[in-house]
C-alpha cells in the first residue's frame, strides 16, 4: 500500500517529528486547540465536535 501512495505525483514521506510541526486548521478553525477529556468528552471551542470525536472508554 505504501509504495502505490509514493507513485502518486506530489506525494512524499515525512517523519514523525515533521508531522508534529504541522499546524493548521479546517477552513479557518484552529483544531490544536482541541482535545479529549478523562471522560471521554471533546474539549475546547464548539467547532471542536464537528471535527473530532473522542474514544468513549480514555484513560488519563
């Protein structure tokens, strides 16, 4: 699977370390700033649940 995606034009390998230094957002949101709670529940701005959903059992 990994070697059909490198045939793509434009597509590239990064490294763990480089995927962490990606910010951004979707359409103007800022997604760094959610997250999930011990409880399983999404936290930070409303918009945070159209983007994201939390695992129901989290374990701090």
């Amino acid at each position: 699977m990994k070697n059909n995606i490198l045939n793509i034009k434009g597509v590239s390998v990064i490294s763990k370390n480089e995927q962490s230094q990606i910010n951004g957002g979707a359409g103007g949101y800022d997604l760094s700033k959610c997250g999930c709670d011990c409880a399983g529940r999404v936290t930070g701005p409303k918009y945070c649940s159209w983007f994201m959903a939390c695992p129901q059992v989290y374990t701090c």
